[in-house]
C-alpha cells in the first residue's frame, strides 16, 4: 500500500462556469484537498505548466478549446510533465457515444450534470485510489515572485531565507493556498487564535503583504475580490 503524501491531494478545477468553479472549489476544500481553478483551458494550460496535480476535474463543454481538446492535449502533449494524471470529466451530454468519445480521449471517468456534491467526492476518492503516485517532475510548492511556499512543510522563504509567520498568518496563508487561484470568501478565512471578524481578516491580509508582495501597496499575489475576498495567485 502506498503511503499517503505529506500535503492534500492537489485537484485542478477547469469550468467556465464561475458560479460551479467557485462552489466546486469551496466543496472540495472543506473536504480536505488543495484546490486551483481555471476558467478556460488557456489558464489550464498555465496552471499545468507551473503546478503538480494529482487530480483535474474539467468541464466538457468550453468555450474555445473543449474539455475534450484539453484532455487530448494533456495526454498527447504530456503538459507541464503531467500526462498520465488522472481526469475526471463533467458534462450534460449523457448520450453513450458522448462517453466513448471522453474515454477516447483518455477520461477516466464521467460524471452527468447535474450532479450531487457527495458523488463527486465519491468518485474523486476512488480514482485517487485507483491511480498510482503522480511522479512529481516539479518540486511540491508554491511560487510566487520571491517567495516558495512548501507544501508538505507549510513553511514560507523569501529569496532562499525562512519567513517568519504569526499564527494568524500562517493559517491563513495556508487556507488561501489550498485553493490558490480561486477566490475565498472573508466568511471562509479563519485566523488562528483571533476572533474571526472581517476585520481580523483583513489586518491579517495587510501583515501578510507586507511579507510577500514586492510592493505591499499593490498586491500582485494576494489580491483583493471585491464584494467577496481575497485571492492569492502565483507566478
């Protein structure tokens, strides 16, 4: 039996939908995995690039490329080292020669929409079962300008050299990365041994910048969502 890995397992969510991709996101991150979202396959395509998964979740039908194109590409071109990871695929097209056509393409599974939350995390969990250890061509972390933020270890350095983290911005940190790309909303964020207010959050947010934007007055990772939260995006 395969020893679990030290961090979450890393699912990438591509959907158009905003509404899905953000509930899908937020789903999938209280059932214990680090998520990153796209919108389209373009910034797929740039996640695959720069991120390990061990696990896409993509969207049939797409605007420009499709999730069968993507999911072509992902195998035939082996993206960003990431050939053989496993892709779950969701769609309205339920017809049979539909599925054989995804299965074609390399789709591990299928899953109709609609669909249950509690389906999809059934069907996530056994293709993560099922597959071997995603054999990772890039190191397990974050980057994002200076900084690397370790997966396994949760720790934070700035040009090679450890930072310092409070409580409080380590744990939100460490939320905001499991689902790097995707907007969390305030009432989402918890700070570690603060009351959790807005206010806390966003004194939080402005402590943190300060440790990793080069200009914390212009965010460039750590980025505001207006009418919603905060986001932290990488490189």
């Amino acid at each position: 039996m395969n020893a679990s890995p030290p961090y979450p397992p890393h699912i990438l969510v591509v959907d158009d939908d905003a509404r899905l991709r953000s509930l899908l996101a937020r789903f999938l991150s209280s059932n214990g995995f680090m998520i990153s979202a796209a919108a389209d396959a373009p910034e797929a395509h740039r996640l695959l690039n720069g991120l390990q998964f061990d696990l896409l979740v993509i969207d049939r039908m797409m605007p420009g490329q499709s999730g069968l194109d993507l999911t072509k590409a992902i195998r035939e071109e082996n993206l960003g080292g990431q050939g053989r990871v496993p892709i779950l695929m969701l769609t309205a097209m339920g017809e049979a020669r539909d599925r054989i056509a995804g299965l074609e393409h390399g789709v591990d599974d299928y899953l109709g929409k609609p669909f249950e939350p509690r389906e999809l995390l059934l069907r996530i969990n056994s293709i993560l079962r099922r597959a071997p250890p995603v054999e990772s061509s890039t190191p397990n972390e974050l980057r994002f300008g200076e900084c690397r933020y370790d997966l396994a270890r949760q720790s934070l350095s700035r040009k090679g050299e450890p930072v310092h983290l409070t409580a409080g911005e380590a744990e939100l940190l460490r939320q905001l990365v499991r689902s790097v790309g995707t907007a969390v909303d305030r009432s989402a964020l918890s700070v570690a041994g603060d009351d959790i207010n807005s206010r806390t959050i966003d004194v939080q947010v402005t402590r943190l910048r300060r440790k990793i934007e080069p200009d914390p007055r212009q965010p460039r990772y750590l980025q505001t969502v207006r009418g919603t939260g905060y986001v932290l995006r990488t490189d």
